[in-house]
C-alpha cells in the first residue's frame, strides 16, 4: 500500500495504528504526507500503541518526507514497529509534539524489529507516566525481548533531537531489554529526564539486562537530568558530551553552534572533522540539511576517523556537515578547479552560483565568488 500526498488528521483506532496499520507480511509506503491528532483510543491502562501508524508481525514500512505532528497513544505516540520481520525505513520526517501517557513519545520499536532512521527531526516529542511503569524515551524508544542479533537493530543517523522530554528515562533515546540501539552523527539540544535518567539517551536495565547502546559522532548538550545515562552497556566514542563523557575521540568543548536553535557548526568549531567514517552505516552520503556528509573542511584537523565512504574527508560530528563554500568541487582543496566549477554552475544556472544569496546570479556573484575564496572558509 503506498499512502503519498496525503494528510491523515485527527483518526482513531481502538487498539493500534491510529491513521494507518500494515500487518501480516504487508508492505507500506508513505511520503510527502501528514499525519496530525491521530490516537489510538484503548483504555489509557489497557494499551494502545502507534497514535499515527503501526507495523506488525512481517509487515514492512518506509517513510520518506513525512511529517507527524500532535499524534497520540498509550505507548508509541506516532509509529509503533513491532515483531519480527521486514525492514523500516524512515528517512527526512519530522516528528514534533507527539505523545505516550507511558512509552515513546514518537517512534516505539519492540521484539526484533530492523530500523533505520536517517535525516530526521524529533522535536518536543515527550513520554509521560501515566502509571509508575512509565515516562520512558521521549522521542524513541527500542525494546527487544528475544535475540535477534543484527535483525533488531535501530540505526539512527544525521538526526537532530530537540526538546524532547521523559518523565523517567531517556529524553531522547532509551533503550532496555535486549535491544540494539546505534546512533551516529546526531544531535542533541534541550531534552529532559528526570534527574539523573538520561535527558539525552539512556541505556536502561529496568525491564531486562543486556541492551547495547552504540554512539559514535553525537553531540549531546544541554540535558536536563544529565546527558547520557548507561545502566547496560553502552559505548560512546568520537562524540562531543557537556560535561564529558569516557572514551576514545570524545570532547566536551562548546561544539560552536551557529546560532540558538541552528545546529550547524561554526567555523573553528572542534566537531568538524572529529566523527568517525567507519561507524557512518553504508550508503549513507548526506547530512540532514542534503548535503554532502563526508567534506574535509580546509583549516580543521582531522581528529576523527578517516575510511569508509569519506576516504581521506573526515565527517563532522553531529547531524549537519560543514561545508566550505568556496571549495566548489568538494575535493578539500581550493585551487584554480574551483573557479571553473563555479563558472560552469553559473552558466548551469545552479543555485549555489548565487554567491552573495540575493536571489539573483549575476556579475556581482564572481566578485563575492573571489572574496569568499581569498578568505578561506568563512
Ligand atoms: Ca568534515
Ligand atoms: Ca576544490
Ligand atoms: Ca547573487
């Protein structure tokens, strides 16, 4: 079933999937559509899971461009993915103010479930506690209860989490049971937890041991009730942690954002260059903004991890990679090619010859074409 341009508001299910369900092997596809105030309706003690969409027993799901807002159910506020079977994908949604009265305030995995989610957005998604049980995982939440090795693995990546909130664990992020849980060159500004429970991820042992947490090339700051809480096994490397955070490439120095609620990275900021290539999941080539995910930024060390899809280029860390304007051709050098390379997109009419962004692409773009060269990258 493919589900495209549509919008989905303000529909209900007794039990699960509020806008839509796949089960039994099926397939579903999703983009360019909104979902907005779906919920599932079962006694608020009784259950309910996926406010928006559920996936179940086989079924696959991918979702591209897709945007859930203000869904909301007992567990899983906006997708609930559960039990074994085909793969989900969900690439360039956004997820915002989404709720569970108990568990995953956007996105809920459980039972052996394969998830990769790329180039996301999860903002003021939040998990209460409606009983003692609940508040886990404001925005995600992953849950194995059976070994599954490799097929229950959620991969997030190039996603930013902004303001979510758990009333217990996992601002962000939780992970419990078996799971598997891998997060690279993400974000994290602003979320909540209460003290000491994780604002940004958790790795919990609440519900079972052995879950594994997996972050590479994150940035996690301005936590409430601390950044990462591990009570598993988690490791964190080439990361940017407030506060610090034990392991190898990791840093806690200001990540220098360009500007409040803009997590792109200033120039000198010590995330550039700093992530590792070979944690960055195959196929994977750009950041959340669509641009190229590997850049050497001229001027940076390269204190990350060089490999991978990236060779010799170095991933920033975080879910954005800075780029250097005037290194037209993307090679990591400034030299004469990039002069024609801007030439050629002049005349292709490319909206990156615009130089100076006013709209316009004429002769005063050369000029500022020229300036930004001489100065490096700016
Ligand atoms: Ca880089
Ligand atoms: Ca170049
Ligand atoms: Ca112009």
């Amino acid at each position: 079933m493919a589900v495209n341009d549509c919008r989905v508001v303000q529909c209900s299910a007794l039990s699960a999937g509020g806008g839509v369900a796949t089960y039994d092997n099926g397939s579903l596809s999703a983009s360019s559509s909104f979902f907005e105030g779906n919920r599932t309706t079962f006694s608020a003690s009784g259950g309910g899971a996926g406010g928006a969409i559920t996936k179940s027993y086989g079924s696959s799901l991918t979702l591209t461009g897709c945007t859930f807002r203000g869904n909301t159910s007992f567990q899983a506020g906006a997708i609930n993915l559960q039990l074994t079977g085909g793969p989900t994908v969900i690439t360039a949604c956004h997820f915002e103010d989404n709720t569970a009265l108990e568990w995953s305030g956007a996105i809920q995995a459980f039972r052996g479930v394969s998830v990769l989610i790329d180039r996301c957005i999860f903002r003021n998604n939040r998990a209460n506690a409606l009983d003692p049980d609940g508040g886990y995982a404001g925005a995600i939440g992953n849950y194995g209860l059976i070994s599954c090795g490799v097929a229950c693995d959620v991969t997030v990546v190039n996603s930013v989490f902004e303001g979510n909130a758990a009333a217990d664990s996992g601002g962000g992020i939780n992970a419990d049971e078996i799971a598997r849980t891998r997060v690279y060159n993400c974000t994290f500004y602003g979320n909540t937890a209460a003290p000491g429970r994780g604002g940004g991820m958790s790795n919990t042992a609440d519900f079972g041991g052995g879950s594994v947490l997996t972050v590479a090339g994150a940035i996690v700051r301005a936590s409430t009730g601390g950044q990462i809480l591990n009570n598993a096994a988690a490791s964190v490397t080439y990361s940017n942690v407030e506060g610090g955070y034990a392991g190898m490439g990791n840093s806690a120095a200001d990540p220098l954002f360009v500007g409040p609620g803009n997590y792109q990275l200033g120039a000198g900021s010590p995330a550039l260059d700093a992530a590792s290539n070979p944690a960055v999941p195959a196929g994977i080539t750009l950041d959340l903004a669509g641009a190229l995910r590997f850049v050497d930024y001229p001027g940076a060390a390269a204190t990350g991890v060089p490999g991978g899809a990236g060779g010799a280029a170095v991933a920033d860390m975080g879910a954005y990679e800075r780029q250097c304007y005037p290194d037209c051709n993307r090679d990591g050098a400034m030299n004469l090619s990039d002069f024609g390379c801007f030439q050629t997109k002049f005349a292709l009419g490319d909206p990156y010859a615009d130089c100076n962004g006013d709209g316009a692409r004429n002769l005063s773009d050369f000029g500022c074409f020229q300036t930004k060269f001489a100065l490096g990258c700016p």
